[in-house]
C-alpha cells in the first residue's frame, strides 16, 4: 500500500493534537481549583486581616477622642471629640460588616459576633461619660474613661488580636491546601507531558526514518548539481535506479531533478559557449541550442543583450574620452536598461559630484582670495575629503589671521587715538576728561570716573580724587574721593592691581542713568595707572554687559601711557608754579631793589643837605 507523506504527517499530527489536548484540558481544570484557592485566599484572610486591622485603628481612635470629650476644656472642643467618635463609630461597623461577610468556619462567626457585642457594650459605658461631661462632671467622666472604658478597649484589643491569628492561621492552611494541589497537578502533567514526548518522538522518528534515506539521495543528487557536477550526475546509473525504486513524493522529486540536470546541462553548454566567445570580444555570438520553458527567456534576455551591451560599452567610451579632454559637460547618450541603469546612474552622480567640487574648490579659492573665510557647501567624497579638509584649514587659518590682525589694528588704533587726546599741554582736569570721554566711548562704556592721586600732606593721607567724569550723575551723600585701601577704588589703588567686579551690590554708587531711567551696572572695571611703578590714578568703568578679553587686555596696555601722559601734566603744572613763584619773587626783587634805590638816593639828598648845612656852619 502507497502511503503519501502528507498522510503520514497529518496521521502522527492528529494523535500529538488530542494527547496535547488532553494535557491542556487536565491543566485547565486544576489551574480552576488553584484559582478558587486564590480566591478564597484573598477573600477570607487578607480581607479580614485589612478589616480587623481598619476596626483596632478605628477603636484606639475612637477611645483617643472619648479622652478628648472627657478632657475637653469647653463644650464646643466636647461636641467636636464626640463628633469623631460617631465617625470612628460608623467606620468600625463597616469594617465589622466586612469580616462577618468574608470570615470562613463557625469559630470565625462566633469570634467575630463576640466581638461585635463586645463593641456594642462599650456604647453605654461612652454614653454615660458623655452624659457626665454634659453635666460638668468632668472628673466623673475621665474617671470612667480611663476606668471602665480603658478595660472594655483592652478586652476589644484581645479580640482583634484573636481575630487577626484566626485569619492567618486560615490562610495558612488554604495556602497548604493550594500547595497540595499544585504538586498534584505538576506531578500528573509532567508524566502527562513526557508521555506525550515520547510518543511524538517514537512518530517523529517513523517517520523521518522514511523520508531521510529517499532525502539523502535527493541532497546528493542536488549538491552535485549545486556544486556543477551535472555530467556525473546524469551519467551515474547506480543513483538513479534507487531513486526510481521509491515510490512516494520523494522519488518524484529525484526524477524531476535528474530531468532539470538534463535540461540544465544543454543550456549550460550553450551559456558557457557564449561567455568563451565574449571573452574572446567577439560581441556577435547567439545562442544556438533549444531553450524552453523560462528558459526561453535566458534566450531571449541574450539576444537582447549583447546588442545593448555593445551600445553601452560604446558609450562608456565616450564618456571616458570626455573626461580625459577635460569636458564635465559629457554625458550618457545611449538608452541603458536593466543593471546597465545604474551604472548610468551612477555615472551621472559622478558626473554631477565632480561638477558641484570643482564649482565649489573655485567658489572658496576665490574667497581665500578676497580674504574672506568661506565655507564648502557640497559633500565631499573619496580622496576630495583630503582637498575639503585642506581648504577648511586654511580657510580657518585665514579667519584666524584676520580676526588677529582686526584685534590687533582695533588695539593699535585705540592707542594711537588715546595719544591723539593725550597729546600737547593740557592741565590735568582736562587731561583727565579726555582720557576718560575716549575709553568709555571706544571701549562702549556707558560710565567712566578718572581719580587722581592726591599725596599725603601733614596729618592728611594720601587720597583719590573726582578729577573727571563720563556720564557720570553726582548723588548727594556720595563721596568723591577715597583714601588709599578704601572701597574698591582705593584697594585696587593699594593694591597697583585691577579689580574686576561682575556681581554689583544694590548700593553701589554708581548708578547708569538715560533720559527713561537708572540701573545698576552688571560689570565694573577698576583699573590702576602707574608712572614707573609709582601709583598715579585710578580708571572706573562700568557697564551692563561684561567686558571681553580684547576690551581688558586694551586697558592693560594703554595704562602705562596713560600714567606717563598724566605724569607729564603734572611736572608741567608743578613747573608751571615754580615759575611762577620765579616771576613773583623776581617782581618782588625788583619792587624791593626800586624801594632801596629811592631810599639811597633820599639819604644821599639828606646827606647833601647835611654837608651844606655844615658848610655853611
């Protein structure tokens, strides 16, 4: 008798489906005994334990609030407690409510109906206290209290307890119970299970026994015809006969693939003939044997190829001639078709990319050659990365260099500007005014203060003064002048070192003031100037933004030109009063020499007068 494999396979199938259902059908009924169990678990033990437990916290609360209408100090704090106590009352009888539903066994019912008449005893025992409280007999009622009441809440406390042991000891019993019965539904299934293994095993192996030996033969008939051994397998007599011998599905497959090898074996001679003559170059071969079936379409496909195949290759060429002359114009001219597309398209993506490269080298070369930093703006591919990464260097370098050079002209021209103002015989308030009206201007500054040193004379000490101001508003109660070491002004003096101050005080002195309003400076620069190490002046700025690295490092610089500027003024001014004093003092020689010269000459008129008197005498 001819047994198909699929009969085989659906017969084994069927007998593994109802032994697999019988397993599953056992399961289920024990997996509903252990959900009951479950149920029962939650529903007795945990609801009465979280009812019990709900029930003590309510009855301590509630003998707490008796105290509280025992204790109470007036009638409304009594009727407030006695309040709470109703609440609490109300909840534990819910909570009571819940443990007679849900308490399993006639010890439980009669445990936790003791316990209810236990409760209900304590109301008359709350009722009297309440009654004595009413009737201003305080000490009665927490006699009561803390008496008769205190026993009755120690006897419930009991009874709560018992309660919550009665539950967990039910629990621990059910849960024994479930265990049990896990065991045994564990136990039976698993003998099940293996039962059903083994049967399907014993199946399997019927079954595969008879399809194995007829698959080996078909694995080695198609490796062969995998690995391209064709000829020995058409031609090897001693496997074709034992797959003729079998007589299922899997001898039809060995005839049909020695079929197949047969057919294949003709195409493949015509196939390899074609390759050898292409590889020859001779593009005008054809196929001459008979192809069938889809087949055919390997024919058909050939034929139309090799025509194509010549136009593209033709094609190719001229394109490949195009960009040896340097024409990025040239493109595909021919109509390219199946993979041949992509080569199309991928020669006109390089096309393209090229383009757009060498667009964009041009597009930043002549940036680079106007000096300015331009970036690439095309996607950079193969060994172009290495030209992108040299272009964005020097292209980085050069922005580097001119930011330098900005900064340093930006330094060089402040400077030069500050010399400008500081230049020819000024006096020192005007010296001053200039110096501070040019770095608050150039330096974007909304408020500047000049201070200058005033040396110490006598009993007075050294000080700064007020000496100019930009946009600067005078306060009255605001000093004008610091001693050295006072203030920030007069540290930073003390010091011959800046003091940069980025978090202001709200009574800061210096206040920016415009035509809508005054804020506070968020940044205040106190800088000193210095004539060969001897302090000379203090510079105050103040802004609302902070000052940057180049604005600081100017300040630095044009410091030591500043205390040489204002040095000078000084020995100007003091030589301008020493001769000055010359001039007054020469004025008053003179003055003097004029006085003695009429005073000789009326002593010589006395003297004349004098020797004729005696003459005549």
């Amino acid at each position: 008798m001819k047994i198909n494999i699929r009969t085989k396979l659906l017969l084994a199938f069927a007998l593994i489906v109802v032994l697999s259902s019988a397993v599953n059908i056992y399961g289920l009924i024990q997996m509903n005994v252990l959900a009951n169990f479950t149920t029962q678990i939650y529903n007795h033990p945990l609801q009465v334990t979280r009812a019990v437990l709900s029930a003590n916290t309510g009855i301590i609360m509630m003998h707490r609030s008796m105290k509280d209408v025992a204790f109470a100090a007036n009638t409304a704090e009594m009727e407030a407690a006695h309040l709470q106590v109703n609440q609490y009352e109300q909840e534990i009888d819910e909570q009571f409510a819940i443990v007679q539903k849900w308490i399993l066994g006639d010890e439980g019912a009669a445990l936790i109906a003791e316990t209810i008449q236990i409760f209900k005893n304590w109301s008359p025992i709350r009722e009297e206290v309440i009654a004595l409280r009413k009737a201003g007999q305080r000490d009665k009622a927490s006699a009561i209290t803390t008496g008769k009441g205190a026993q009755q809440v120690a006897l419930l406390n009991s009874k709560m307890e018992a309660l919550k042991n009665y539950a967990a000891n039910k629990a621990s019993g059910m849960y024994e119970s479930a265990q049990t019965t896990r065991t045994i539904a564990m136990t039976t299934s698993m003998i099940t299970i293996i039962t059903v293994i083994v049967l399907s095993g014993w199946l399997g192996f019927l079954i595969s026994v008879g399809i194995s030996k007829s698959v080996r033969m078909i694995n080695t008939i198609a490796n062969k015809i995998v690995a391209g051994e064709i000829t020995s397998t058409i031609t090897n007599r001693a496997d074709i006969n034992k797959v003729l011998a079998c007589r299922d599905e899997m001898g039809d497959i060995g005839r049909a693939f020695y079929a197949v090898a047969n057919s294949v074996k003709t195409v493949i001679d015509d196939i390899v003939q074609i390759s050898q003559e292409l590889a020859k170059g001779n593009l005008q071969i054809m196929p001459n044997a008979t192809y069938q079936g889809d087949y055919a379409q390997i024919k058909n496909a050939l034929e139309t190829a090799l025509p194509d195949q010549c136009q593209v290759i033709e094609d190719i060429i001229q394109i490949a001639q195009g960009l040896a002359k340097g024409d990025l114009g040239v493109e595909p001219k021919v109509e390219y078709q199946g993979d041949f597309v992509k080569v199309k398209t991928t020669l006109q993506k390089a096309l393209s990319d090229l383009r757009r490269v060498i667009e964009d080298i041009v597009q930043v070369s002549q940036g680079l050659a106007k000096g300015q930093r331009v970036k690439t703006q095309v996607e950079y591919q193969g060994e172009f990365v290495q030209i992108k990464d040299i272009l964005e260097t020097a292209s980085v370098t050069l922005a580097e260099a001119t930011a330098q050079n900005q900064t340093q002209n930006w330094l060089k021209t402040g400077q030069t500007q500050l010399s400008e103002q500081m230049s020819g015989e000024q006096n020192l308030a005007q010296l001053a005014k200039n110096i501070i009206s040019f770095l608050a201007t150039y330096l974007e500054m909304p408020v500047g203060i000049c201070y200058l040193l005033e040396e110490a004379k006598g009993e007075q000490k050294a000080r700064l003064k007020l000496i100019a101001s930009y946009a600067y508003t005078y306060r009255k109660g605001i000093t004008s002048e610091f001693l050295v070491g006072e203030g920030s002004v007069g540290q930073a003096a003390l010091e011959k070192k800046p003091i940069h101050i980025t978090k202001v005080p709200e009574d800061y002195y210096v206040h920016i003031h415009s035509g809508l309003g005054k804020a506070l400076p968020s940044n205040v620069i106190i800088q000193p100037f210095l004539y060969e190490g001897t302090l000379k002046g203090v510079i105050e700025l103040a802004a609302f933004k902070t000052m940057t690295d180049i604005q600081l490092a100017f300040l630095t610089q044009v410091m030591p030109s500043i205390g040489v500027a204002v040095n000078t003024a000084e020995s100007r001014s003091r030589v301008q009063k020493l001769l000055q004093q010359s001039r007054t003092q020469a004025k008053e020689l003179q003055q003097t020499q004029t006085e003695l010269q009429q005073q000789n000459e009326e002593l010589q008129n006395q003297s004349e007068e004098l020797q004729t008197q005696s003459e005549e005498l």
